[in-house]
C-alpha cells in the first residue's frame, strides 16, 4: 500500500513537471511568434480552408523552412481546385519527384513583398521566380494574371510577405 501510494506521488511529480514544461513551451512559441510579427506564409496558407494541397506540396519538397524564413515573399497560391485542375497523374507525378515538385513550388514565389496595388504598375512585366525563371504579370479586362493563371484574391498578409491565390497551377 505504501509503495502504491510513493508511485502515485512519483506520477503526480511527473504529471506536474511535464505539464510546466508543456505549458512553458507554448508560452515561448507564443511570444515567439509575436515578435516576428505573427503567422507566417506558411502558417497563413496552413489556417485557411483552400490550400491543403499546396501545404502538402511544401511538406513533401522539404520547402517549410524555406517559407518560414525571413523573406519578404510573395506567394502565388494554387488553391485545391487548381492543384486538382491539372490533368490526371501530373500531381502523383510531382509528389513522386522531390526536386520537380520543389521546382513547380517555387514557380510560386517571388523575392519581395508585392501588395495588390503594386502590380497595377506592372502590367507586362516579366519577374523572377525562386525557381530562376520568369513569369508574366499581365492585367486583361481589369484582372490580374501571373502568366495564365487569374488572381481571384490578393494581399492575404503574414509576418514574412503577402499572398495571393490564384486559380490555375504555374508549371515552369
């Protein structure tokens, strides 16, 4: 009886240790993330309900620590429905390839921080990807396109660069 009761108090300890460590931990990514500004593109892409496949995408090409770094970065974000728009077998494909995904991935992303009103600017304007190639920035009829793929929402902020969700996945 009293070896079950020593065992029970060594558990409680334990518990309580464990649940200060737990508890102090979050405290620390809390303030963590306060000082960086708050949830990054990364973070933002994560919380909304449009991009788990992108999110996935990232995972699988090793690319969170990419899009969690300091940046500034602009984000051309393929929702679901776009990543499900490519013809049958190309996304299996990619998720297989490591380096291709990563490439199409960084397709995506561009240096800098460019807000909505910026790009009203850059009708025609051709910017380089993370990736070293090229896209287009073209406004027609009023909506802005990065190469073929229309901008349905723009300016989603997060601590380290601003996204943009488009409707069609960019394939260099």
């Amino acid at each position: 009886m009293k070896k079950s009761l020593v065992d029970s108090r060594r558990m409680m300890i334990a518990l309580l240790v464990t649940l200060t460590l737990v508890f102090s931990l979050n405290v620390m990514v809390l303030a963590d993330g306060h000082l960086k500004g708050g949830p990054d593109v990364l973070d933002v892409a994560l919380e909304a309900d449009d991009f788990n496949t992108l999110v996935t995408a990232v995972i699988e090409a090793d690319l969170v620590g990419a899009l969690k770094g300091d940046g500034p970065f602009t984000v051309f974000a393929p929702t679901d429905a776009a990543f499900a728009a490519l013809p049958e077998g190309t996304l299996d494909s990619l998720l297989a390839d490591k380096e291709q995904l990563a490439n199409v991935l960084l397709y995506h992303v561009i240096s800098g921080k460019v807000m909505a009103e910026d790009v009203l600017e850059m009708d025609g304007a051709m910017v380089e990807t993370l990736f070293g190639e090229e896209i287009e920035i073209s406004i027609k009829e009023g909506m802005v396109y990065i190469n073929d793929a229309q901008v349905t929402t723009t300016d989603i902020e997060a601590s380290n660069g601003v996204i943009h969700v488009i409707d069609t996945v960019l394939v260099p």
